[in-house]
C-alpha cells in the first residue's frame, strides 16, 4: 500500500499557476512566501502555508493580521478548496498508470494499492522513486511510503521519513512517531499527551484495557491497523475494469489519426484475453495520459459483445469525431490504455455463406454507432412490463438496452408477448361517439371515429382493468376494454370510460389500432 501526502498542496496549486508546471525543478523565482487564508471561528487566519513561510515561523490557524504584522511582504492568497479538491482528483487521474486502484485519502492525500503492479516498474523502490520524481517535476511537493497496511504508510509518509518499510520492520518504524500518526481525533491525541502517552512507542506498551475503558476502542484499531493486524480495505475511486490493456509511447501522439491507430492496436491485444473468458466487452474505456498529467476519458458502449478490434475502434472513430475538439492535446499523450468496464457472455454463432457482415449493416451496429456519436439515449425503444393498465405496460429505454435484452430473451428470457394488445397504443386516447351498444355492458355495435361510421362486424369483451391499488395516486375509475373489427376489416382497441352504474352517461374513446 503506497500513501501519498501533499503537505503544501493549496500553495503549490497558486506556484504553478503563476511559474509553470515545472517551477520546482527549474528553481523559485525570487518573491513573496505564499500563505492562503480563511475565515475560522469569525477571524481570518492562516489556512496553507509553502515551505518558506513555514521557515519564517509562520503556522497554521495564526490570525492573518498578526502574520502581516511580522511579515509585511508576505502573499496572502484566500484560500480554495474547490480548485484544491480539483488538483487532488486530477493527481489522482494520472497516478491510474501505476495501478487502477487510486482512493482519496481527506484534503491532501492519495492511497494507491499496488500489489502486483511493483514489478512492473523494477520493484516498490524504483516505482516510489519514479512517481516522486515524476510529481516534482509537476511542481508538487509530495512525500510518500510503502508498507503492508495503509494505516503504516500514512503514518510513515507524514510524519516519517518515507520509503519502502518492510512488514517485520513496522513496530520498529512505527515506536518512534507521534501519537498523532495512528490517525485519532485532535481531542484523543491532546489527551494521550496529557497523561505522558506522546509517542506511539508509550502506547504500544501500555496496557491494553485501561486504554480501552478511557479512550474507546478506536484507539486500539487504529494501533492494530497501523501494525497490520486489522484489515483495513480502500474504496477506489472508480471501478477496476475487468480487463485493461495499455501502450506506452516512446514519443507522443496527439491528432485523432494517431489516436485510433493506437486504439485499434490495443484493442488487437485486448482481444485474446477476450476470447480466453469466452466473453465479449460490452463498455468500453479509452485513458489518455497526456504528458503534463492531464487524463481524459472516452467510453463508449455497445448493444451486444463485442470483441472485433476492427468493431471496438470503430466506436471510438464515432466518438472521437464528436468530442476531439474538446480533447486539449497539449504536448501530446504519453499512455494510451483500453479498459473493458463490463462483459457479457460471447455467442459464437456460425455466420452465413457471404460472411458475417453483422458489425457493419445490423440494427445493432447501427445503434452502436449513433450512440457513440450522440449519446446513448438518443435512440430509445419500447419494452413491455409487468402491469395490466395500458399506459403503464410499456415504457421507453435506450435502444442500446433494449436490443440486449432481446438478445437475451431470445436465448430463453422471453417475456410473455401479449397478442391481445396492439402493438402501438394512442399517446392521449381519442374521443369516440357511440349510438348504441347490444347490452347496457357489451361492445358497441356502430361508432363514429375520426369522422367515419364504422360498422361492427366482431367484437370481444370486455376486459374490465382497474388502476394498480398499491401505487399511490392510481385510483381512477376502472375502464371496460372491447377489441373490435369492423366489416372492412380493421381492427380497434376502444374502452369505455365510466361503468353503469358509477355515472350515468359513460363515455367511449379510442385507445390504440391493431395492425
């Protein structure tokens, strides 16, 4: 577990606004210490400080005015945890090139869980080295650590000295730290100290119980966890795909040409661990890694598995068509990675004689590739559900979905298809004038719709359906629903509104034409 703390992370922000990106490596221009202030219990006082305001004696929580007294120079800048929330989030984006599982740790620090990504990079050691070069050159000041639990890395990052600490060696790197390093409230670290417990040392040899009975068990579990004895998981910030496939470029790449080509290579490797679980990606995610630690994503989704390089880049072709004038190229991108975000079972069906063409002239891939290009709800189809009122029986869903649950009805989900119901119901159901019916309860035997007499030679009913009664506000009246064709041939969906009974002059209308 590698812990990532950026002790001056608001006024490195204000740095490289002001100098550049790389203003550590190339030296501080001669100005002014930087401190950010805010309002605390109606006062301003100091809430960030750089390196050399701290040499100047300066400190947090101190009244603003007092520092000025001290320091006239000083640069006061108000404080901005939105844009300091931002950069913290942004670091977090570019440190996905070490490993997937990146979690924010409060207002200035990162966890990154890599076990089994070290090697990757020459060992824990060398991947350490790399990424605090690497930050430093962006003009971040960060120090870090690497232990078994993430309870020992923050300690050591902070108030340690940093490094690589070995499991056997937590206790002895742990003793000598502030009680400050187990992570408690301000109030149980000023009361340890009060009773002589300063050091992390003094508590580990303390017994147990007592400390239990006076300061709760949070204490404890949090010395269990620092010493690896208690689990301790993170809660990455996004999903871990279930399959991922990258490209470190020796020189960087930035047009759309460029872009796709390294896509569609990837998606070549992408896809023989594909075809090894017998699956196909059905979202897909492309990371750009630009050169300064800029990361953009592209997703896009498909209605079917799909693991043809050929298909998968052909949907980010769309995509990027639309959204490569937002992407800023900069310098150019460095990482190109390809995730597989969800997979579902591959049918490996046998193709026709002149080929399998289904990619390029199918309904599905046409679907693909207007959804890539505009958005998944910008086509939409109608799904049948559970519900005998008409209006509530179908509802809209992204076509995209709804061709996947096709797909899987038809390999033996299908839902009953109700063949009494046209297959197109009247958005606001239309007024019908009805001479007279056979019975006070039966089909009307002549009706004027739409200005034309409609003689009935059929009809069935009625089908008498009534408002769910465990939905709130569906408590209308009950409809009688007839299905009627008349001597031409046309058949008619029609419904009384208003039973015998209930008003006296019921009322007829026109709720959907059978096909």
């Amino acid at each position: 577990m590698l812990a990532l703390s950026f002790p001056h992370l608001a006024t490195d922000r204000i740095s490289r606004r002001r100098w550049g990106l790389s203003w550590r490596s190339k030296g501080r221009p001669e100005a002014a210490p930087i401190v950010c202030s805010g309002k605390l219990n109606n006062a301003m006082r100091l809430t960030a400080l750089d390196e050399f305001a701290e040499r100047l004696g300066l400190r947090k929580d101190q009244g603003v005015a007092e520092a000025r007294a001290m320091y006239p120079a000083l640069d006061v800048v108000e404080e901005d945890p939105a844009a300091d929330r931002r950069l913290l989030e942004g670091i977090a984006d570019w440190c996905d090139r070490y490993t997937p599982m990146v979690a924010l740790d409060g207002k200035d620090g990162l966890f990154l869980d890599i076990t089994g990504c070290a090697h990757l990079f020459g060992g824990e050691a060398a991947l350490l080295g790399d990424i605090l070069s690497r930050l430093f050159h962006m003009g971040l000041d960060a120090r870090a650590a690497v232990s078994s639990s993430p309870g020992l890395s923050w300690a050591v990052s902070r108030f340690g000295r940093g490094g690589v600490v070995e499991e056997e060696e937590a206790e002895r790197v742990l003793t000598p730290l502030p009680v400050a390093a187990l992570r408690l409230e301000d109030q149980t670290v000023d009361a340890l100290r009060k009773l002589g417990l300063k050091y992390v040392g003094d508590v580990i040899h303390a017994p147990r119980a007592p400390l239990t009975r006076r300061f709760g068990p949070t204490l404890l579990l949090r010395l269990d966890q620092a010493l690896g004895r208690e689990e301790e998981p993170i809660s990455p910030r996004f999903p871990v795909a279930s399959l991922s496939c990258e490209r470190r470029l020796v020189e960087p790449i930035g047009t759309e040409e460029q872009i796709l080509a390294v896509a569609g290579q990837v998606a070549v490797s992408l896809k023989p661990s594909l075809e090894a679980r017998g699956a196909g990606g059905r979202v897909f995610e492309l990371v750009l890694f630009r050169v300064d630690g800029r990361v953009f994503r592209i997703r896009v989704g498909a209605s079917r598995p799909l693991r043809e390089p050929k298909l998968v880049a052909g949907l980010f072709s769309e995509r990027l068509q639309v959204i490569y004038d937002d992407i800023d190229a900069g310098y150019g991108f460095e990482i190109l990675r390809l995730n597989v975000l969800r997979h579902d079972p591959f049918n490996e069906a046998q193709g026709d004689f002149e080929g399998d063409r289904q990619g390029e002239i199918s309904l599905s891939g046409f679907v693909d590739r207007v959804a890539a290009r505009l958005g998944a709800d910008c086509l939409q189809s109608f799904q049948l559900r559970e519900s005998h009122v008409p209006e509530r029986a179908v509802v809209t869903m992204p076509a995209m979905e709804s061709l996947s649950a096709r797909r899987r009805a038809e390999q033996g989900n299908a839902p009953p298809f109700r063949g009494e119901r046209p297959l197109r119901l009247f958005a606001t159901p239309e007024p019908v004038e009805v001479a007279f019916a056979e019975v006070p309860d039966g089909a009307p035997q002549t009706f004027r719709w739409r200005r034309l007499q409609h003689q009935v030679a059929r009809s069935e009913g009625p089908e008498r359906i009534a408002m769910e009664w465990w939905i709130d506000g569906a408590d209308g009246p009950a409809r009688d629903y007839f299905r009627i064709e008349d001597e031409a041939g046309h058949r008619f969906w029609i419904y009384r509104q208003g039973l015998y009974g209930e008003t006296p002059d019921p009322r007829w209308f026109m709720h959907g034409v059978f096909a």
